[in-house]
C-alpha cells in the first residue's frame, strides 16, 4: 500500500463512480466514426476478434499501468510519476513522461473540440429540418458551407469547451464524477433509442453482412496492424487520463477488474454505434465511409430522408456533442492537476489557463482545417498538423515510456502493492505484457504512423 493516504486535489468515493469515469474517457471519438466500418472494411468477424486479443494485449496492461502511477502517487500525474520515480530510485528525467502526456491532451483536445462543435452546429440544424428530403448532394454542400463558416464554428466550439471548463472547474467530485454519473446512463439510454429506430428503419441484413461476416479474405496484415491501432488508441491512453483518475480511486479497488470492465463496455458502445449508423446508411444505398463523411454527410441524409429523422438525427448528434465532453473533461483534469500542484494555483485559475490554451488551439485549428473533398486543401491545415502530431508521435511515445518506466524501472514490490486486490497470475501476466508485448506493438505502431504514406 502507499503512503500517501488522501489526494489533496481530490478523491471519489465508491469504484463504481472511479469505473464510470473510466468509462466516460474512454468512450471517444473512435469508437463513434471509426471502429464499425473498420470492422466492415477489414473482414467483420475476424477483425473484431483480433481488436479484442490486441485490447487486452496491448491497451489494458497500459491503462493499469497508468493507474498503478496515479495510485501509489495520490497526486497530479507529474507529482505521481515523481514519488514513484523517488521510491525506485529512477532518474529526474523521467518527469519528462507526464509533461509529454499533458502536452498531447491539450493537442488532441483542441481537434475534439473543433469536431464537437461541428456535432453540435448539426444537432440544431437537424433537429429544424435543415436536411428534410436532402439529398447527398446537398448535405455534402452544407457541411462544405460551414467548414467555410469560421464565426458559426468558432461559437459552437467556445459553447462546447465552456461547458467542459465548467464540469472541470465544478472539481472531481461535483464536476468530473457527477458527469461520469450523467455521460455513461444517458448514452446508454440515447444508443438503446437510435437501435430500436434503425432496426425498425434501417436495413439490418445488410449490416449484418457487413459488421460481421467472417471474411478471411479481407483479415489481412493491414487489418491486423489496423486492429492493433485501433486498440491502443482507444482507451484513452497517453493522456495522463489514468494517472490522474488512479489518484482519484478509492484505496482498495481491484484496478485490473476494472480496467477489464471499461475495455468491455467500450467495445461494447463501438458495436452499438455500428448498430445505430449503418443500417440507415444501407437503407438509403450509401457505400459505407468513416470520419467526417460518415457523421456529416452520410447521416445527415439517412436522418434527413426517413420518418422522425429530426428528432432521432439531433439526439445522435447530441450523443456524438456528450462523447467528446467525456473525452475532453477526461483531457483537460490532468492539466488541471499539474498546474495547481506544480504551480501552487486555485483550480479554477487553473482551469482558465488550460481553457484559454486550448481555445487558442482549437481556434488555430478551424482556422486552418481542411477536409478532403470539402475544401481546396491549400494551405497549412494545422487541425491535421496537430492531430497527427498528437495521435502518431506523442501518444505512442508516452505510451512506450510508461511501458518501460512501470515495467523495466520501477520496483516490482511497488507494483504488487498497488495491484494487491489482483492474483499472482493475474499479476504475472499483466506484468509480462507491459514488459515485452506492449512496448514491441507501439514500436510496430510508431513505425506505420510515421511511415510516409
């Protein structure tokens, strides 16, 4: 056990709010736009077998590893990764990790909230009918026409990111625990609603066939690269989301269990999307896309063309706004916690600082954006400069560093007490994959995301 008993910046009470907010970071962007026609791309059934063995492989050992730091430091991400470096006698520089982590947040965080707004801009727009009996055409037109509309897309993002402020400033408990409490129901509720009404209005059977036949032939290298990727990025990790949080745990939940549970029910949500979006798409003969295309043109016309696609089409849009407030609270704590730890400042100071950085972000980042097909695809797009520098460079690096940190560095005593509630086999294998497993695959990934294309 640690002796760092109560966290100053804050603690949640029972693990099932510590889960939820798990759950809540977790569930991002990826699993909204991404994971189903991944699945459908790359041969269905196999794909998704080979994403969960990548899942628990590579992002679950991570993740407990993030939260093993958070845990036995009781602290913000840099004073956790200090006291764990401090008890292993490892050197300074390994406060290098959590900066990094903090850094890439706030990059991936500006890209989310430029998305986010997009989401909420359309939400209202269909919900007045602005797609009724729109054709592909058209919506593709419209959402050309934002893109072109830095004054509409920059209130919809400030919106967006006050609300996010505001949740993180309200503290762990009032703010990042109350919404897990909120985020995970309410999305569980609005995915159960959006199913019910594909399945009466969409085509299933052409889902089917596409979510999960078996197609070996289609399972290929790339799919299994693509599986892995698609896996490691998905549970949030890289952020010091889960060093952070792991402060937060109550002192004796089961991490690895918990971290199990999360990894389940975010695979679970990616499913569900896939129930939710494509059997519309089928249902109107639309090939099957991912990314902007997917949420911004394709839906748009299923919604705008089928009975009470105002009301079904702006809750979808409503629960794509809710995902990326999960995952940008989720973000935006950590920093919150290093700069009033380090920095010795009010979390609400705090709060306005890490705001103002990624409103200057973000807005740098619509100011610049450029979607393939949408706009002239000219100049600097600093929203993709800013993504891939994130997603392929940092992230894999904080990542590969925490592997080796936690795995090579610390003692293996320090670890065993943080996973005490854990068996020893259970310990042993999470123990052999953060060593050897983990740090192979985000090497493996690290080289095809730099890989020029």
């Amino acid at each position: 056990m640690t002796d760092v008993a109560i966290n100053p910046l804050g603690e949640w009470r029972s693990r099932t709010t510590f889960v939820l907010a798990l759950a809540a970071s977790a569930v991002g962007m990826g699993s909204v736009w991404r994971f189903s026609y991944l699945s459908g791309e790359y041969g269905g059934a196999p794909f998704v077998l080979a994403y969960i063995l990548c899942l628990v492989l590579l992002a679950v050992p991570l993740l407990i590893a993030e939260l093993v730091l958070g845990t036995q430091g009781r602290g913000s991400a840099v004073e956790s990764v200090r006291r764990a470096a401090v008890r292993s006698e490892c050197s300074r520089w390994w406060l290098l990790l959590p900066w990094t982590a903090c850094v890439t947040g706030l990059l991936l965080m500006a890209c989310v909230t430029v998305v986010a707004g997009w989401a909420l801009v359309y939400a209202r727009d269909t919900f007045n009918g602005a797609f009724s009996a729109a054709s592909a055409v058209n919506t593709g037109q419209i959402f050309s026409e934002l893109l072109l509309s830095g004054g509409r897309m920059l209130w919809w993002q400030s919106l967006f990111l006050g609300v996010a402020v505001l949740v993180v400033a309200a503290g762990v408990r009032r703010g990042v625990g109350l919404l897990a409490w909120l985020l995970i129901p309410a999305l569980m509720a609005g995915l159960g609603m959006l199913i019910q009404y594909a399945l009466q209005y969409g085509d299933l059977v052409a889902t089917g066939r596409f979510l999960f036949a078996f197609q070996l032939l289609d399972f290929n290298r790339e799919a299994l690269l693509v599986a892995l990727g698609q896996a490691f990025y998905t549970l949030g990790i890289g952020v010091a989301t889960g060093i952070s949080y792991g402060g937060y745990a109550p002192i004796r939940v089961p991490l690895g269990r918990s971290v199990i549970a999360v990894a389940l029910f975010d695979t679970m949500v990616a499913i569900a999307v896939g129930l939710a979006v494509f059997p519309l798409v089928f249902a109107h003969n639309m090939l099957p896309s991912m990314g902007p295309g997917l949420l911004f043109v394709s839906l748009p016309h299923a919604f705008g063309n089928m009975p009470l696609g105002e009301v079904y089409g702006a809750l979808f849009f409503l629960l794509v706004a809710l995902v990326a407030l999960g995952s940008c609270v989720a973000m935006l704590e950590p920093v919150v916690g290093v700069l009033r730890q380090q920095f010795g400042i009010r979390r609400f100071t705090a709060v306005m600082v890490a705001g103002a950085t990624v409103w200057l972000l973000a807005f740098a980042a619509l100011a610049t954006v450029e979607i393939p097909g949408f706009t002239a695809g000219a100049g600097l797009d600093l929203f993709r400069v800013m993504d891939r520098l994130a997603g392929a460079l940092l992230l894999p690096l904080v990542a590969l560093g925490t592997a080796v940190f936690v795995g090579w560095r610390l003692r293996e005593v320090l670890l065993r007490a943080q996973l005490y509630r854990e068996s020893a086999w259970f310990f042993s294998l999470w123990y052999f994959l953060l060593r050897y497993i983990a740090p192979a695959a985000i090497v493996l990934l690290l080289l095809a995301g730099l890989w020029p294309e």
